[in-house]
C-alpha cells in the first residue's frame, strides 16, 4: 500500500509535464503544418534529379 504514496504523486506529475509540453508545443505552432515535411522528402528527390540530368549533359 505504500507504493501507492509514491507511484501516484509521480504519474500525476508526469501527466502534468506531458500535458505542458504538448500545450507549448501546440502554441508554438509545431502541429500547424502535418503535411509539408512528409511532401518535401520527395520534393527534395525531384530536385535532386533535374541537377543530375542537367549535370551529365553538358
């Protein structure tokens, strides 16, 4: 029983850490944008090609 003493303190805490990180991180604007980062992966590839074929024919 005297688990409990510390084991619920602890968790009411960590519930409390988590909710104040996730409250900073959505004012800060960091869940805004979920798309873009997955689109750009291969945005960046296209590119990289177009500099490769451009490279090889000159």
């Amino acid at each position: 029983m005297s688990i409990l003493i510390m084991t619920i303190p602890v968790s009411f805490t960590l519930v409390l850490l988590f909710l104040l990180l996730f409250f900073k991180s959505n004012r800060e604007g960091d869940f805004d944008d979920l798309e873009s980062p997955a689109h750009n992966i291969f945005l960046d590839d296209i590119q990289n090609e177009g500099e490769k074929s451009e490279s090889t024919d000159g």
